[in-house]
C-alpha cells in the first residue's frame, strides 16, 4: 500500500465556482468605516493623520474621548470650541472626560518640571505665599513640590477610574460629582506651583499646549473652581477691571501656614 501525499497539482474547480462559495470573496465588497487608529510602528510625526468627524460618527466605547481628543489635535488655540457641550450630550459626562485629559496631558508637563523641580530646589508644595499638605498619606503630611504634584495626579486618576465612584463613562452617579471641583482644585495647584516657582517650564509648556487656558475655560463654564482660588493673574486678554478685582481676591487668600489638603 503506498502512502497518500497531498496534490499539489490544482483543484479542477473552476474560478467562478470558487469565487461564488467563498465568503471572504462575497463579503469583500461591504463598505467598511476607516478604523481611526494608529498603525504599529507609526512614528510620532505620522501619528493621528485621520480627519476628524463629528461625534456621532465615532463607533466606539470610548466615543467622547476619542471625539475630544480630536478637538484638541484639530485646533487647540480654539478653547471655547473645545469647552462647549457638545449637542445632545450630558455635561456631566463632558466634565469627567475633560478631567481625565487633563490629567493625562499635566503628565507632559512634570517630565518637564523634573528638570528642576526637587527635593532641593522646592522641598515643600507651594504656589507663592501657598503651602499644602499632602492627602495621599494616611495623615495629611508636607511633601516635596514634585511628589507632590505626582502624588496628585496619581490620586486624581485613580479616583476618576474608580468603580465605586465612576463606574460607568457614560451617566455619572449624581454622588460622584461633588469629586469634579475637588479634583480641579488639587490640579489646579500644579499649575500655580509652575506658574510661581518654575515660570518659563510654565510659559513654554503652556505656548505648546494651552492646556491652563483650557483648564481655566472648563472651570469657568462649569464652576468647577471658585475665583477667589485663582492666585495666578489673569493675562492681558482679561480687561482691567476684572483683573484688578482677581487679583484682590487672591490676595486675601494668601497663606503662610500649610494648608490640610483632605476635602
């Protein structure tokens, strides 16, 4: 009995007979929607060259992030665009997605920081006459201004990923969103530290990516910080009046004292 080998010579089916039962063949015509990612490999120069569409076009999990991370690409001098609700969605949900970019993208500004923000330079979290304490210990407690800062984003992230609080990307518990204007007050003392103590890391950082104006433009819309908490001065976009009156109010506030970061 001799052995069976494979053929290799080629099937008698006819192309025609082929092509009618394949279903890779009868399926390859469906339009498909362009998948908006980067490929494995893309060098950053090349990275997220896709145009960017409306929200309601975005099939995914992640839609309003993807959405406003696309805003951001597509034109991030535009803050008031990149701030506005947009149609038919909870700003809730608006708000949430916001602050985890932001503390995503306040990641790029400590690297550039960690060039001379330390243990020695700034051994204590301060924004001008500010002094916190850190909540990240089980007894609030002084931290350098730079585990500080880390400390702060790392808590921040954490709580927007929490299953407690946040469990779903889509409707946010009534109960979780008193943790909106806690979270932009510690973020916001990032910026101050930066503005006060590193100011061209600040002003170079912020020229690239406007992320204080945007931070700004989003507390302002939704309240999420109180004005009398802004100790940096307005810019010369803000009329006079105004910054005088902002300033005042900043200045009443000063501490010399820590202050307990624990609400």
């Amino acid at each position: 009995m001799s052995d069976t080998v494979p053929s290799s010579e080629p099937s008698n089916t006819t192309s025609s007979e082929t092509s009618d039962s394949s279903p890779i063949t009868s399926t390859s015509t469906e339009h498909k929607p362009a998948l908006r990612r980067n490929r494995p490999g893309t060098k950053l120069e090349d990275a997220y060259q896709f145009p960017h569409i409306s929200l309601d076009q975005i099939d995914s999990a992640f839609a309003i992030q993807e959405y406003l991370q696309s805003l951001i690409r597509t034109n991030k001098e535009n803050i008031d665009a990149l701030v506005e609700l947009p149609p038919g969605q909870d700003k809730e949900t608006w708000q949430y997605e916001h602050l985890r970019q932001l503390c995503l993208e306040l990641n790029y500004l400590v690297i550039q920081l960690e060039a001379e923000c330390n243990r020695q330079t700034c051994p204590d979290m301060k924004a001008n006459e500010w002094q916190y304490l850190c909540a990240a210990h089980q007894t609030p407690m002084t931290c350098c201004a730079i585990d500080y800062i880390v400390h702060t984003l790392d808590g921040a992230t954490t709580l927007l990923n929490s299953q407690k609080y946040f469990s779903s990307r889509i409707t946010i518990p009534e109960t979780s969103l008193k943790h909106y204007q806690s979270i932009a007050r510690r973020l916001y003392r990032i910026f101050a530290h930066a503005w006060f103590h590193h100011r061209e890391i600040f002003e170079a950082f912020e020229n690239e990516n406007m992320l204080y104006a945007r931070f700004l433009k989003l507390s302002d819309r939704y309240e999420l910080m109180a004005k009398n908490l802004l100790i940096i001065p307005y810019n010369n976009n803000v009329n006079d009046d105004n910054q005088d009156t902002h300033n005042n109010e900043s200045s009443e506030l000063f501490k010399t004292t820590p202050v307990d970061d624990t609400e």
